[in-house]
C-alpha cells in the first residue's frame, strides 16, 4: 500500500469512532469487509436510487474502502451485527454547508431489510453529531419511489419539508425526491 493511501486510511479510522447500539456496532469499514459489502454494493434492488453505479467485482469495493471512503471528510460507519460480526450495511453524516444542516443515508443488505437496523444506525449517528460534534439541524433526501428510506427517516424524526429531484453521477437518470429535516434544541 502506498504511504498516501496509508495514511489517508489512518485519518479516517481515527474520524470513525466506534459507536454501540442494541443490536449494532457501528465501525469504521476496513479491507477484509470487501466481500460482506460487495453483497449489498452488488445488488440492483439496494442501489435502484443510488447517484453511483453498480459494484461489478470486489475489486471496485476495495476500492471504495482503501481510497475512495478515507479521502472523503462524511462521518462513515460500517453497521455489524453485534451478535456475530456481520457487517449489514453503512451510512454516513456530514454537514451540508448549503443546507446549513448534517445530511446523512444508508444502505443495508437487502436480507436484513424491515427489521429496524437502518432506523437503529441512524438514530446512533445524529446522536453521535449532536452530542460529541454540536450538530442541531439534519436533513435527508430520498427517491420519492423509495418510500421505505422516507420512513426511516419519520422514524428518526425528520418532517417533510419539500419536493425535489437528483440525478446519477452520470447524468443519465433523475429521481423526484423528498426532501425532510429536523431541527433539535
Ligand atoms: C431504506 C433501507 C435502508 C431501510 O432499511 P431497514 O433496516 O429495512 O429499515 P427499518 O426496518 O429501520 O425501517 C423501514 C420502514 O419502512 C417501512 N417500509 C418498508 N417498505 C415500505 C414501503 N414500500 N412503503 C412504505 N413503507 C415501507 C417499514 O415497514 C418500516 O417502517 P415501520 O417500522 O414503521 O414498519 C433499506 O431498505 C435499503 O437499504 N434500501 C436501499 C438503499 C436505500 O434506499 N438507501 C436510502 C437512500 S436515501
């Protein structure tokens, strides 16, 4: 590995401290999880409404995880199963200086879908936001055809504010979109 790269990594497992939930640790996501995120990474019906495109080997995930998830400044977490390790899914926070608030999403393995764990994780980020960086607004946006991503967000709290739209990196397709936020005292 290159000393760039090392050290780029060191930064972002020092940015990820590791949180607890009933069910989850939320970690930062390390080299030997490639295969475990590849799953969901790989999979058309998790990433329908995402801006990126399909993972098509474990290469291009190791990617994500040696290079392209340390350089970017998101509060990043792996969610694994307390009970055995298994890492289910990720999301991530970070201020959003147009929105004047802390966006965050997720993403969860599709056998694991309707059983609370996204709801869990994200409630543990914006603690984590609110309580150790002084977060107090957040926002969030979902595919108005992904309506289950929106009731994560009900369930955390956040009010529909507007509609909007976004579009893939690539430019060749745009979602209608949801717009929710909260503010906290
Ligand atoms: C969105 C996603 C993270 C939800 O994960 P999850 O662990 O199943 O979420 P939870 O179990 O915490 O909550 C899901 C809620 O949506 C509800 N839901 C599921 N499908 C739904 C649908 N078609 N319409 C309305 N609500 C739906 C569930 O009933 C549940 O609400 P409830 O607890 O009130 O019953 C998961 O489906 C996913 O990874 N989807 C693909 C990626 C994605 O969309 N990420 C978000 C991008 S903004």
């Amino acid at each position: 590995m290159g000393i760039l790269r090392w050290i780029r990594q060191k930064k972002y497992y020092k940015r990820t401290p590791v949180l607890e939930t009933e069910r989850l640790i939320l970690r930062p996501i390390t080299p030997e999880d490639a295969e475990a995120a590849f799953v969901w990474l790989s999979d058309e019906r998790v990433n329908k409404f995402m801006p990126y495109n399909i993972y098509k080997n474990v290469d291009e995930v190791l990617y994500w995880i040696n290079v392209s998830l340390p350089k970017t400044k998101d509060c990043s977490w792996g969610f694994a199963l307390k009970e055995n390790n298994v890492l289910i899914g990720s999301g991530s926070i970070k201020f959003k200086e147009n929105y004047n608030a802390w966006n965050f999403g997720y993403n969860l393995n599709s056998d694991y879908w309707g059983n609370g764990y996204a709801t869990e994780a994200a409630k543990r980020m914006i603690e984590y936001v609110y309580e150790e960086l002084g977060a107090r607004d957040f926002c969030a946006t979902h595919a108005t055809d992904n309506p289950a991503s929106g009731r994560v967000l009900e369930k955390c709290g956040l009010v529909f504010d507007h509609y909007d739209e976004y579009s893939t990196f690539d430019g060749k397709q745009t979602f209608k979109a949801k717009f929710y936020k909260m503010h906290l005292d």
